[in-house]
C-alpha cells in the first residue's frame, strides 16, 4: 500500500522530476545512523537568491538548538504553558548538535548569535557565494522532534531554517513551532537510509540522473521512517473537489478496520465547511505528546486517542485542526488564538449535523468559571493582546476558551450560513488571516457591521455576554467536593477529626465562599463536637474583600478579617479537666498590584492576636478551679511570592510585639525559600529562616515560651511552642503517644526531630537560624515520593554571663505528599540533639515523626485571589 501511494507521489511530480537541470539552491544531505541514534547532516545553501539586495547577513534558525537551549523562545512560551516535561529531561534523553562546522566559500568561519542563544546562526555574507553547515544530530528517545522510538524515527527541524532578511526586518521568533517570517526558498534533500527501514515524507520523490533519490518541497520537510514489517495504514483518499491524496497513519490497521471508511467521512464533513484540503498529503502520528502539533505541510503529531473518545472523533478533531492551520496561515503570531476558534466551532457544527459525538471537555465548567472570574476581577485579556503580556492561564482561556466564543459571536452578530461561506472560500495564497481580515471579509458577505460588537474580545473592556452553563438541579447546601457547581448555595462539607486533647471529634463546616468565585463578603463556621468530653469546639472566620480601583497601580485590594478559634490544648487525665484556648485575630491584610506575567504577589498584613488561655489552679495539692489568662500579641507581616513553573520563591518579613505583666519582646523574623524543578515533576529546595529579638526583657533566661518568658525561637517547632495557635496539631503538651512526634512543616526553624517540652534544645530568646535543604529521588516514585532532607541551624544561649552559640543538624529521608502531610526518618544528627533524640525514642521505628499543613488544603479559599496560579490545563 505505501508502495502504491509513493508510486502516485512519483506520477504525479514527473514533471517536475524532469526540471532537474533548475540550481537547487538549498540542498541537504542526511544520513541516519541506528546504532548511535544520529543523523549526520549537511546543508549547501547557495546564498544569493536567499539575500534582498540591501542585505550582507544570511540568517538561520537552528530548531534543534532551541530545544536545547533552555533560555529559548520555545522554552520560554512551553514554559508558560506549563510543558516542563518539553525540556526537563535527563541529559542521556537530550538531543544534542556536536561537531558543528560552518564554511563560507570553503574556507571555516564563525556565526553571529542572535537573542543570546545558538538558535539564530547569522552568517556575513557580502562577498560569499555559498554557505555550508555540518553537524551530528543525536536523537532523544523522545516524543518531539527528531526521535526514535520503538524501532521508528521521527525527523523534523533536522536542518537550517534559513530567515527572512528584508531591509530593517526584525527576525520574530518562532512561537509554537511556526516560523513567523520564513525565507522563500526550495528545500532538496538527498538521504541515507538503512533498506530495512519504510520511507514517507512529506516531500515530493524525484530522481538524478545517477539514481539517486531526492525529496523536494517548498515547506517544511519531514520523514518518518518505520520498520518495512511494522503495522501502519496508509491509502489514497478521492475528495469532491476531484484531489487524490495520499495518507499514512501510524497505527495497526488490525485494531482500526474501518480507518479508511471513518476518514473519508471526516474528510466530506470538513471539506463541506471548510472547502478544498490544502495540502498534497497527509500524515497523522500519534505520539506520547500531551498537545498537539500542526504544521504547513499536511503533516500532524497528536497524542494518543483517549481511550472514552471514539476514533470518528478522534480523526475529526486533528483533521480540522490541521486542515485550518494550512488554509488560514495567520497574518501575525498576535492572531494565534483564530486557529483554535475556527477549529472547534467547525467540530461543533459538524458534530451537530452528523452522528458524531465529540470529546467530552471535562474542565469546560471549570474554564467558563476561570473566565467569568477573571472578567470579574479586571484581568481577563484581550484575544489581541501579546502573548509576551500573558500569564498561562490568561493564555490558556484565550487559546481554548475565548477564542471559540469569539468565532461564535462573529456566527451569531452575522449569520451562521455567512461565516460557514468565508471560511469555505478562504484562500490563504491570497489573503493572511487575522482578525481584522476575518472581519472584514464576515461583513462583506453578510453586510453587516460588526467589529463593534465583538471589540471585547479583542481589545479587553471586560464587558463579555458570557454563556450560562447547563442549568442543573440546586440545594440549599452543596458539597466543597463539588467545586464547579452553578449553585449559590452554602458550601457544606462533614468530617472527623482526632487530637490528644479531645479525642474523637465530628466537625461539619458551613461557606459561603466557592473556589474560583470572588465574593466581597466570605465567611465559614466549623462547628465541631467533642464525644470524649461532651462539648462543642471549633472555629469561624469572615472576611471582606474592597477592590481598588483599576487605576490605583499599587494596591491591588484591602480585605479585612476577624476571625475565632478554640479547642483544648491539654488534657489532664488525673483530675479529669481540661485547659481551652481562645483566639480572636483582627487583621487587615493588603495586597499589592504587579504587572503580568511576573506571577510576582505581595501584601502586608497587621493582625492583633488577642489570646485567651486557661491554666489550673491548686490549693493544698488538690485541684481547684480553671483561671484565664490573656495575652496580646502584635504583629506586621510582609509576604513576597513568584510563581513559576520551574520555580518558585518566597520571602516572608514579620515584627512581632508582646507585653505580658512588666515583661515584653520585640521579634524580627525572616524567612525565605527556592524550589527549582530539575526535571518533571522533581524538586530541588531551600529554605532559610533567621530570627532575633531587638528588645527582650528575658534574654538572659534559659527559660523558654512559659509563663517567664514568651515568644521564644525554636529550631524544632511542634505542639508546645505554637504559642500563637496557627497550626492543627495532634497534640501540644503530652509526651507519650505517636500523635506527640508531629512538626510543624512551616514554622520556626524547620527541623523534624521533636523531643518534646521536656528538652529546650534549639530554643533560644536572643536568636537562632537554620538552612533547610531537600531533594526529590531522581526516579520515578508518584506513590512514594521519596526526598532526601537536611536541616543545619545554630541558636544563642546566655551561659556563665555570656552569649554563646550552638548548632545543631538532623537529616534522612522523607516521604512528601503534595506539602500536606510528611513522613520524616531521621537518621543523622549532630551530638547533643542525638543523645536526646535516642533517649527518648529507644527504636528504629520510634524515631519516625510527621507533619501536616491542613491550610494547603484550602477547603473554602478563593483560589484565584489567594494563589493567581493554576496548574497547566
């Protein structure tokens, strides 16, 4: 069958295989090596019909190196897209360019850099007649690019791309794999293939006059090249419009008998919305890619069929896709979003007229939700805006959500009939598509003037006539689990919770606040019931948000806060009672504005913790009755944040002020952490913490965060010194059980080796800092995300009428599970912590201790607000 449709490939370019004595200007050679995994590559460009005139630089663009290079345009864009896995790769997997030489008439010459990477080559060429590259080209069992995989090899941007150079032309660079001003040039390419290997490209298939085989084409050329037994479909479809074109499909036709049948219906389907296919040929791979990839040459990587879509589908989905980009090529990279408009509204109406169900979006509630939202909160983009300006998830809603609304509003301010006639006699070779055009040509079909009507979409007035999603049935109260519910009603959610204190508790949380959903007023009550003592605890916030205006270029808003808090924080099991704890906390916090796409946030917040605590009172050895004591602290906190997807950094300053009965403190504190992704999906990161009192009437005692002395330092924070009751523990003041091993994963000094209140080792009222590192294995490990840690810090006690310093370290293995809970397996440690740390656990696994952060839960947190940051989608 390959034979069939390359011999109609040879028939059909006869004439031009007899033009052979024209000068080829751009020649390649390839040759494929499979025991290295390489290709050996060497361009001949003549360099005068490439060149305007007025110019002496030849430029190219080297694709390969841009997949290289980190710092490149297309890690750049992936990385705002959220592709780590585009480039975090081991460096076994990487390609690499190695023995690269550049000859201009013969003679070796160095390139010029362009953008500070390898990616742009230029080549001064005012008295040069012809340029030559030689390179090695190793291929990465990867699946972008040039690979090799499962005995295939995938061949794509194996050669210099050469640039356009018109006089006072900046060279753009090439967004998402689209060259933005390519060189008008033809491309020959003679090859080197082992015989056992299947040919197809793209190219058209000449022959020399010494027989060799040559490829030609006038876009971009690409081969895949599988074993001459290996299972793949290939054929010829007949279109209406009287077109034999030739197809290959990557997959066994054994698994897909009617692969033929089901194309050429998406084939009619298309080509009745969407006119004549504009390409020669066809090839369809799928890959492990998770986006798909359209090129100008009717060739097409997409990512394997999800296994609940049906092939029909399938098919028209990528078809469309690939059909648009090669019938619309696109006037400029701002108009990019256009293909993936046009794309879905055709799948749409064809959907509706014929019995083919499509992919089922599972996310579409969550995208119109993130929509709506961000036109709420003023930073919803325009389709126009540069994608330089964008945070990914601007971006995202762009591309795949705002860009489908905006054809649809063009079908609807028109007609539907209108637009199906723009699009089906669109002619790419005349007209470049952008909105403009696209507009234009609307308005000239139906007559018409609509540009008004759709300005929103483009320009941002953040005015947009949303659609509604599906009406569905609504109660008063919903689960938090149902996090994209239309539903105005209370959020609600039951659970159970334990502590040392109160044993069992059932606890049931009522909100009004939703995720994704900016409300100005926002409250929560979680009311909680303890079996074990028979009374009700728990806690209740509210909160309003007051926004800016969009003028004001450095607040952001103001939201103010009260908020209460009380359970037991001991459990006297003797005398049978139990000590509470209340804790108001009045605060207003501000945010700052920042610029997108800096993903940079910031506030400052004033809190009054006003803390209301009980202690027992004795007399005779006999227990009396249960006093309070108060206690207010003060603090001004700065948080600084920046979210990326390779890293992200945060920087927290905090003065913190307590006056209790003639004693008082004034604490600074700093903290400051890295995290860098050195692969997908595996971290590598640091976090620092200093503190120190300005003023403390008890520097000098030895007596830590009691009633003598309060707001001390502490390396190792666990129950007993979370004296401002910010954290969830298990246990605060008892000693003995497992639930008595658990630190605190966020603050203090970082270290995971709790020896309880008995001990004030790393304690400190003068100062104390720490450095926390980790690492995550290298390997995969999705359900035991295993890291290696180490904790070093040094503490200041006053001791024979002086300060001296201390330091301490603790370090082993730990088990994260998404900054929520974590295992940690202590196994080195400096002398004084050891000897304590093995007395009071005499055994191995005695020596295991935990953490839990609940707060990164985030039950009732409006998300957008808090963290401005989603996960790609």
């Amino acid at each position: 069958m390959l034979l069939r449709w390359l011999t109609v490939m040879m028939i059909c370019t006869l004439g031009y295989g007899l033009s052979q004595a024209q000068e080829k200007n751009f020649h390649v050679s390839l040759t494929l090596d499979t025991i290295k995994k390489a290709v050996w590559v060497q361009a001949d460009i003549q360099v005068q019909p490439l060149l305007s005139t007025n110019m002496d630089t030849l430029w190219f663009h080297m694709p390969m190196q841009a997949f290289i290079d980190p710092n490149s345009v297309y890690a750049e864009d992936l990385d705002k897209m959220g592709y780590t896995d585009f480039y975090f790769r081991s460096a076994a997997m990487r390609p690499t360019i190695q023995d690269m030489k550049i000859y201009a008439d013969g003679q070796a010459v160095r390139p010029y850099k362009r953008r500070g990477t390898d990616a742009f080559l230029g080549i001064l060429t005012s008295v040069v007649k012809s340029v030559q590259l030689n390179y090695m080209l190793t291929l990465p069992a990867w699946h972008f690019g040039p690979c090799y995989k499962d005995g295939d090899y995938i061949l794509q941007y194996f050669y210099p791309e050469p640039m356009a150079s018109t006089q006072g032309a900046e060279l753009k660079p090439l967004r998402y794999l689209e060259a933005a001003l390519p060189a008008r040039y033809e491309l020959y390419c003679t090859t080197h293939f082992p015989e056992d290997l299947d040919v197809y490209t793209n190219g058209q298939v000449l022959n020399d006059s010494e027989g060799n085989t040559i490829y030609h084409t006038d876009q971009a050329l690409n081969f895949l090249l599988t074993p001459k037994k290996a299972s793949y479909i290939s054929g010829t479809i007949e279109s209406e419009g009287g077109q034999s074109i030739p197809y290959f499909i990557h997959l066994n036709p054994s698994v897909y008998p009617n692969i033929h049948e089901m194309l050429n219906r998406a084939f009619q389907d298309i080509e009745s919305k969407l006119g004549t296919f504009p390409f020669s040929a066809l090839m369809l791979v799928p890959t492990a890619s998770p986006y798909y990839q359209s090129y100008k040459d009717g060739v097409m990587l997409v990512p394997y069929r999800d296994k609940k879509e049906d092939m029909a589908s399938y098919l028209l989905r990528h078809l469309t896709r690939l059909w648009v980009a090669g019938k619309f090529p696109l006037q400029d990279s701002k108009d990019v979003f256009l293909h993936q408009g046009i794309s879905a509204y055709v799948v749409q109406s064809i959907s509706k007229d014929q019995d083919i169900q499509p992919k089922v979006n599972k996310s579409k509630k969550h995208d119109i939700w993130m929509l709506r939202e961000y036109q709420n909160m003023g930073i919803l983009s325009g389709l126009q805006v540069p994608e330089e300006r964008l945070n990914k998830s601007q971006m995202y809603l762009n591309r795949e959500v705002l860009s489908e609304l905006f054809i649809k509003k063009l079908a609807s301010t028109t007609s539907a009939a209108a637009l199906q006639s723009v699009l089906k006699g669109w002619d790419g070779r005349v007209t470049l598509c952008s909105a403009a055009s696209l507009m234009s040509a609307l308005e000239e079909q139906s007559g018409r003037t609509i540009a008004t009507s759709v300005a929103d979409y483009l320009t941002g007035n953040y005015v947009l006539d949303l659609p509604k999603d599906s009406v569905e049935s609504c109660f008063p109260i919903r689960s938090f689990l149902n996090r994209y519910s239309d539903c105005s009603g209370l959020e609600a959610i039951v659970y159970p919770a334990y502590n040392d204190n109160d044993g069992w508790i059932v606890g049931l949380t009522l909100a009004n606040a939703k995720p994704f959903t900016f409300k100005p007023w926002t409250w929560a009550v979680s009311p909680m019931y303890s079996f074990q003592h028979e009374k009700l605890l728990g806690q209740a916030w509210m909160q309003y948000d007051y926004l800016m205006s969009k003028d004001d270029h450095i607040l952001d808003r103001i939201r103010v806060r009260m908020g209460v808090k009380s359970f037991d924080m001991d459990y006297n099991r003797k005398f049978d009672y139990t000590l509470r704890y209340i804790k108001l906390d009045p605060t207003i916090k501000i945010y700052f504005k920042h610029a997108y796409p800096s993903n940079t946030h910031s506030t400052l917040t004033l809190r009054w913790l006003n803390i209301r605590e009980q202690r027992a009172s004795f007399a005779d050895g006999k227990f009396n009755f249960l006093v309070w004591n108060k206690s207010n602290i003060y603090q001004l906190r700065y948080n600084w944040n920046r979210y990326e997807t390779r890293t992200n950094t945060m920087a927290t300053l905090q003065a913190e002020y307590q006056q209790y009965g003639s004693e008082k403190y004034l604490k600074l504190t700093g903290e400051g952490s890295h995290r860098w992704m050195y692969k997908a999906d595996k971290s590598i990161g640091m976090r620092l913490f200093a503190g120190g009192f300005a003023v403390n009437t008890q520097r000098r005692i030895n007596s830590f965060q009691n009633l003598l002395s309060r707001g001390s330092l502490a390396l190792i924070q666990h129950g007993f010194n979370d004296y401002t009751y910010e954290e969830y523990f298990m246990a605060r003041q008892s000693q003995s059980g497992l639930q008595d091993k658990q630190v605190s994963l966020v603050q203090g000094g970082g270290f995971k080796t709790p020896v309880g209140s008995s001990y004030s080792i790393g304690m400190s009222n003068n100062f104390a800092g720490s450095v926390n590192l980790f690492a995550d294995v290298p390997f995969n490990s999705k359900w035991f995300p295993l890291q290696v840690y180490f904790d070093v810090g040094l503490y200041s006690r006053f001791f024979n009428q002086q300060f001296s310093t201390q330091t301490m370290y603790n370090g082993g293995f730990m088990l994260n599970y998404g900054d929520v809970v974590q295992i940690f397996v202590p196994l080195v440690y400096s002398e004084e912590l050891g000897n304590i740390y093995r007395e009071k656990h005499k055994n191995f696994l005695s020596r295991i201790s935990f953490g839990i952060n609940l707060e990164r839960l985030g039950f009732w947190k409006n998300l957008p607000w808090e963290y401005k940051k989603y996960k790609a989608i």
